[in-house]
C-alpha cells in the first residue's frame, strides 16, 4: 500500500503547502479591507511559512519520486502565478518557499532512527495544532461575513469550503498524531471528502471564469456530473468491493479533472490572462487535484 512514514511526511508537507496557499489567497478575495483581519491571515501566513520550511527539510530523500513527479507542492506555473497574485493584491508571498520545494530530492527511505521518527511525530503534532487554530480563525471570519463586518470578493461561499477543508486536514492528521490504524472507514471518508471539496472547486472556478468561456465551463459541468454519479454511489454500504468501484471512478474523473484544470492554467499563462480574479487559485486547485489523484491510488 505505501510507507506509513513516507506518506506521513508527504502529507504534512502537502498540508503545510495548502494551507499557506489558504492564507494568502482569503487575504486576496476580501472586498474590503479589516486590519484585524489582514493582521490575522498574515500571522496565519508566517506560521505556515515556517512550519512548511521545516516539512521541505524533512522531505529531502525522504519522499517517493512519485510524489516529486505529481506536481503537488509546485507546478511548472507556480512561481509565476505567484508573482501576479503579490502584484495584484499586494501580498507579499515568499519566493524561497517555491524555491526550495525545487530542490527537494525523492529517494525512498531507509534507516528511520528513533530521533527521525520522533521529529516527524513532533512536526506533526505542531502541525495539527496549527490547524485547530486556523479554523478557529476562519469560522471567525465566517461569523463576520455572516454579519457584514467583511465580505469575500467573488463568493463567499468560499469561506466555508477552506472551513471544510481544514476540517478534512485535521482529520487526516489526527491518524498521524495519534498512530490510528487506517481501516476501510477512513479510507470511504477520505474519498467522500475528496469528492466533495473537487465538486466545490469545480464550482468556484466555473464562477470565476467569463461566461464567454464555454470549452471550460462545458468541461466543468462534466467533471461535475461525474462527481455527483460518485456521491451518488457513496451513499451504498462500506465494503471492499464497493470502495473499490468507488474508488475507481473517483480515479477517473481526478484525471479527467487534473488534464483540464492543466490546459485551463496553461492557457490562462500562455494568453497572459493574469487578471480572473486570483491567478494562484487556479495553480492551487490544480496541485489540490494532483494530489487527491496521488491519494486515490495510494488508499486502494
């Protein structure tokens, strides 16, 4: 199935990566702006700045070159989409991060010492910490959209989809955290999430696109039928067989997902088309998707 330590370190870093996505892109999306507000998701921003660092050097010869070959934590766009987005809203994004996640080195690995094991334990656990916190943050924010105290930008939808998602994180982690076997439910609960949050997404980018732009949102709606056959589907009874035909289909629309989502952030570079509202989150759902496709085949 997979190296319980190797994928524990991948999905940190994975984790660590999104989720100081998450920071800078809520930063981008507010209409208008709260000084507290930007106070509490440049703090957030720091906070996963340091700790994914510190994944990055974990990962180094400690990660599957298969993972490395995913395009998870940066594509061939990231650098640049990056840029755009700090010129266009003025966030400051660090420029190291997107560097030194080039020059991580998969090997497989090999002679865990009792210190390695305890670090990735101890990163771990400040990770998830760092999760509970961080959706504290945004059902605070949540309750001020709520209340008109601030709105998001485009869809303030949104909001509760990164709530949701943190969510999934921390339930992820918590089997890290707490050394939980993985069992035929986790693997059912994580490809129900899975499913949801790419449903979302696909939601989010058909909002953010021009109408005009047809091709997309013709292969939106049907990566979107595709999903709702698999919820559909995920309301049978938990059983190997039915994970396994679930599984599949999931497997199926990922790569559908994944080859569009590719063309689409491709296109937008290539036409230099910087200004749809954030360009990051187009790279960002793009990376989300690899790795739930390198999750999908993992989990079979």
């Amino acid at each position: 199935m997979f190296n319980y330590l190797i994928f524990s370190i991948e999905n940190g870093l994975t984790i660590s990566r999104f989720m100081y996505d998450h920071a800078i892109i809520l930063n981008a999306l507010m209409s208008f702006k709260n000084q507290d507000f930007i106070n509490l998701l440049i703090k957030e921003q720091k906070d996963y700045n340091d700790i994914l660092l510190k994944y990055i050097k974990l990962s180094n010869q400690n990660i599957s070159n298969e993972y490395i070959e995913s395009n998870i934590i940066i594509t061939e766009h990231t650098k640049l989409l990056e840029i755009k987005t700090s010129a266009l809203s003025r966030i400051e994004i660090d420029e190291n991060i997107t560097n030194e996640c080039n020059k991580i080195i998969p090997k497989n690995l090999s002679n865990v010492t009792p210190e390695f094991e305890k670090s990735i334990q101890e990163l771990n656990q400040l990770l998830f910490k760092l999760l509970n916190n961080s959706l504290k943050k945004y059902n605070l924010i949540k309750k001020s959209i709520d209340e008109k105290e601030v709105t998001l930008f485009f869809n303030e939808e949104y909001i509760k989809h990164l709530i949701k998602e943190t969510e999934s994180y921390i339930y992820t982690m918590d089997f890290f955290v707490n050394e939980i076997k993985f069992t035929p439910s986790y693997i059912y609960c994580t490809q129900y999430n899975i499913n949801v949050l790419m449903k979302e997404d696909l939601n989010f980018i058909k909002i953010m696109l021009e109408q005009d732009n047809i091709i997309y949102n013709l292969y939106a709606k049907n990566t979107m039928n595709y999903i709702y056959e698999i919820m559909a589907s995920l309301n049978n009874e938990i059983n190997p067989k039915s994970i396994d035909i679930i599984n599949k289909k999931s497997l199926e629309t990922t790569k559908y997902f994944i080859n569009w989502s590719s063309e689409l952030v491709s296109s937008l570079v290539d036409e230099n088309y910087y200004t749809t509202i954030i360009t990051l989150l187009y790279d960002h759902i793009l990376r989300e998707v690899n790795y739930n496709h390198y999750l999908l085949k993992r989990l079979k």
